[in-house]
C-alpha cells in the first residue's frame, strides 16, 4: 500500500550457497527415486524368472575304465627271453595237425572257481615237420568242459612247455624262467583259451646254464601242463 515500507528481504538476490543446497536436496532425491526403481525392476524380473535357470553345475567326470578281454591267456617265458602268443578262439577255427588232450582227475592244477574235473588242456604244433631254420609254435589249450563259464589261472606260474628227443630232455620253459605271473582268465564252454610259444631251436638246461649243443633233424615229443593237469604228449620232426 502507498506509504508502507517494502520489504527488503523479498526483494534481495538469494545467495549462491541457498541455490547450491536446492540442487543438492533434489540430486538425492533423483538418485533415492533411480535406486528404487531399479529394485523394483529387479524384484519383478526374479519373479517371471523361469523355474531351473540358475546355472546348473558342470559335472565332475568320471574316471575311465579300461576293460580288459576275458579270453587273452597269459604268455610264458622262454630262456631266449621271447614270450609265446595268446588268443582265444572257437570251436569253428580249424584243427593243428598234431593235438591230444586229457582230462584233469581229482583237485584242479589251475587255481580259480572251476570244479575239477571241468579243465581239459591239450597239447599242439601248428604244423607236423618244420624244415631247416623253421621255428616250431608250441600250444598249450584250454577247455572248459563245464556247463558253465568258471575262471582258471593260465597265468606264466603255471604253463610249462618241454620238448623231449627220446628219452633227452631237450628244452623247458621253466629253465630260466623269471617273474612267472598269475593271471585268472574267465574260460566259458563254448570258448578255448590257446598259449602259444615259438621254440627257437636251442636247448636249455635246468640250471639255466649255457648250452651250445643245436637240436639235431630227428622225431620231438611235446608235453605241456598247466600247474598240475598234463596234457599227451604229441610228436613233431625238424628237418
């Protein structure tokens, strides 16, 4: 109204620190609202989240097992340090010329769960005459004549290969042998388990001695055993 004092303080600029404070107040206030909309968004996306997505763990693999054929016969040493071959095979395979076969009586020479009686180990050559420089292969087979399958050791502890001339012992594969090792081998009925041994045409003595006399051309008598089970012999001529 005409007449009255103004007031000064409407009037008067306001100060730097006053505008300072309001920008303040209201940055806070912008970051408080960010903040709450972010949890809320959150908070909504975790519940449409579908069921099983969190991250599944990455399983631990497991260690491998290599599996180990049941019809491989363990080979026996020879004094020359040469091992026989081993395979199994089945009654379709064709016959060696020379094989006989018994029967084992009483307690079972080969250690493992087949009944007595139920091993039958046979004697063979691959072939009747060998001609000068052939080296013989030596056989060793085993049958199950069970109705079951069993296992039996046919491990090197227990394979013995002679060779005779006459009444002379010629060879031995229990001469020097060294680390004989057992190995059971689960023998079914329809399966033969075969231990083959090259004789290299050297003698041997039972001391593991030196010998430098050669087997002559002539008849030879193979026998075989398998810890107590002996097999017939069969014959064979080097040339």
């Amino acid at each position: 109204m005409p007449g009255e004092p103004r007031n000064n303080d409407l009037l008067r600029p306001q100060s730097s620190a006053v505008y300072r404070r309001r920008r303040l107040v209201a940055l806070v206030l912008v970051v408080v609202v960010l903040a709450i909309v972010v949890g809320l968004v959150w908070w909504l996306v975790s519940l449409f989240r579908p069921a099983g997505s969190e991250d599944a763990p990455v399983p631990t693999p497991s260690p491998s097992v290599a599996a180990t054929p049941s019809g491989e016969a363990s080979p026996s040493a020879s004094a020359t340090g040469s091992a026989p071959e081993s395979d199994a095979t089945d009654g379709a395979e064709a016959e060696p010329s020379s094989s006989d076969s018994t029967s084992a009586s009483g307690e079972a020479a080969a250690s493992g769960n087949c009944p007595p009686g139920d091993i039958v180990i046979s004697a063979a050559t691959d072939q009747p005459t060998y001609g000068e420089g052939e080296e013989p292969v030596l056989e060793l087979r085993v049958d199950n004549t069970g109705e079951e399958p069993c296992e039996a050791n046919l491990g090197t502890t227990q394979q013995v290969f002679t060779v005779y001339s006459g009444p002379d012992r010629i060879f031995s594969t229990e001469d020097c042998q060294v680390d004989g090792q057992d190995a059971l081998v689960e023998i079914s009925p329809d399966e033969q388990e075969r231990a083959r041994f090259t004789w290299p045409r050297v003698r041997s003595s039972e001391d593991c001695g030196e010998t430098t006399q050669e087997p002559r051309s002539g008849t030879y008598r193979l026998e075989v055993s398998l810890g107590d089970l002996r097999a017939q012999p069969v014959t064979f001529n080097l040339q």
